[in-house]
C-alpha cells in the first residue's frame, strides 16, 4: 500500500508540474494572441 501511495504522490507531482508549464505558455501566448486579434479582427 505504501508504494502505491508513493506513485499517486509521484504521479500528481508530474500533473502539477505539468499544469504549471501550460499556465506559464498560455501566460506567454495570451498577450500574441490578443495583439493579433488587435491587428487582424
């Protein structure tokens, strides 16, 4: 049981990890996207 529980814990470390890289490109990627509706809309 404790091993599993150490994968779960493993497993979640990768999502938050993960979740943290798409929030820092759609942070990076908003303002292009908006100044290219500004340019092109």
């Amino acid at each position: 049981m404790k091993i599993y529980q150490h994968r779960c814990e493993k497993y979640l470390s990768r999502i938050r990890a993960f979740n943290k890289r798409v929030e820092t490109t759609l942070v990076l990627e908003l303002p292009t996207i908006d100044y290219y509706i500004l340019k092109h809309g």
